[in-house]
C-alpha cells in the first residue's frame, strides 16, 4: 500500500496563475484532510472531507477550493496563487471523522512557491 | 478553545542522553493528545496517542509521554537519543469527538554526535 500520496512534489508559481494540488489514499478511509505547514507554526487545517460528498472549511480556507472527487481522491485548488500562499501543503486522511481515537496518516507534502 | 503550547522551540542533546520534549495544552473536554514527527522533507509519522486509556503511553522507536491532567502536560520523553531522532516533533490535540487536529509549533530536535 502506498499510504497517503501527493502531487506534484514540487511547484512554483507566478501571482495570479492557479494550480491543483492532488491528492490519494488507498486505505479505504472516509476522512481527509487539507493542511498548510509555514515556518514556525504547526499545520493548520484548510479543508475537510468527513465522508465522501461532503467538504467543510477548516482554520485557513480563504483562497483555497477543494474537491472530493470520490473517496480515494481529495484535491485542493487555488485559483488566483499569492505569495502568502507560499507554503508546504499536506494531505492527510482518517478512517473515521468523529472519535478523536482516530489517528491522520500524511502524505509527503507538496511544496508551492509562489512569486 | 483548544490550544497546544510547545515550550521548547529548538532542542539538542547528545547522543546517548535523554530527550525532553514538553507539551502543554489547554482543553474544555478529555482531550485526546498525540505526537507526530516529521523528519527533514517528510511527511508527518505518528509516535504515539493518548485516548483516556493509561496515563503513561508507550510509542515506536522508544519514545513515550505521559498524560498528567493536573498540570495540563503530555511531555514526550526517550531515555537515550540516537542519530536518527533528528527531526521535528509536533503536539497534537483533538477536539472532543472529532478528527479535527490542533497542532503545537514543534520543537526541532538536534542530536549530536
């Protein structure tokens, strides 16, 4: 299995372009998760998929669209990048959304620059 | 609200000695609290998780924490440091009965040789 996977690894981007970040779990969960990573400061949660045909904003989803494509597949657009965009993003999923006895499995990470 | 405060920002020990890495945290209801590490251009590994079970929980690679209610701590500890535990640690607490994950601002760990 391989886990949480995550594309592209890598991507920069000018002011204004827009990008989809990808995003895919083979562990049959119901639950993912979009989170941004920014020096110093711990991840914070963009979006949320509880089940399947459901997404929720999470702490940070201002400028951000997502997508629940079906239940292996999560993705998080941009459509107008910012430099205060610049950041590493990590997809995660969960078998379950409620019980906090759920443990989030993470993907790699995607880091996006934005110019 | 929920909040998790990692006192310790940067960390170094040497190799062999102990590590101490503290968490405090802030919580209305029993929280569910974990430890996630990430190591350099990685994704985030569980360590271990604490879910009202027994205070003291043991995680891979040695580490283990231990849930003290009365001080609002889960301080994640390991007796002896090796090479391979440089990375960066994060505190994690859950809103009761949901997965939603409020993150501390990790401590970064240094090994030396």
């Amino acid at each position: 299995n391989a886990g949480v996977t995550q594309t592209p690894k890598f991507q920069v981007l000018k002011t204004g372009q827009s990008m989809t970040l990808q995003c895919a779990q083979d562990m049959n969960h119901n639950s993912m998760y979009w989170y941004r990573q920014d020096p110093g400061m711990g991840l914070r949660l963009i979006y949320y998929s509880a089940s399947e045909g459901t997404t929720d904003k999470g702490e940070v989803p201002n400028g951000y669209n997502v997508s629940r494509l079906n239940k292996r597949e999560f993705s998080l657009r941009l459509e107008s990048a910012a430099p205060s965009q610049t950041s590493v993003y990590f997809c995660a999923s969960s078998e379950l959304w409620t019980g906090a006895k759920e443990t989030q499995y993470f993907g790699p990470g995607t880091r996006l620059l934005v110019l | 609200a929920q909040s998790v405060t990692q006192l310790d920002s940067h960390v170094s020990v040497s190799e062999g000695t102990p590590v101490l890495l503290r968490c405090n945290y802030s919580s209305s209801y029993s929280p569910s609290l974990f430890w996630y590490v990430q190591h350099p251009n990685k994704g985030l590994q569980l360590l271990l998780k604490y879910t009202s079970a027994a205070t003291l929980v043991k995680g891979i690679n040695g580490f283990e924490a231990e849930f003290k209610k009365s001080e609002t701590s889960f301080h994640l500890t390991k007796p002896s440091a090796h090479m391979s535990d440089a990375a960066e640690y994060f505190c994690v607490v859950s809103e009761s009965g949901y997965n939603k994950l409020i993150f501390g601002a990790g401590t970064r760990l240094a090994v030396h040789p």
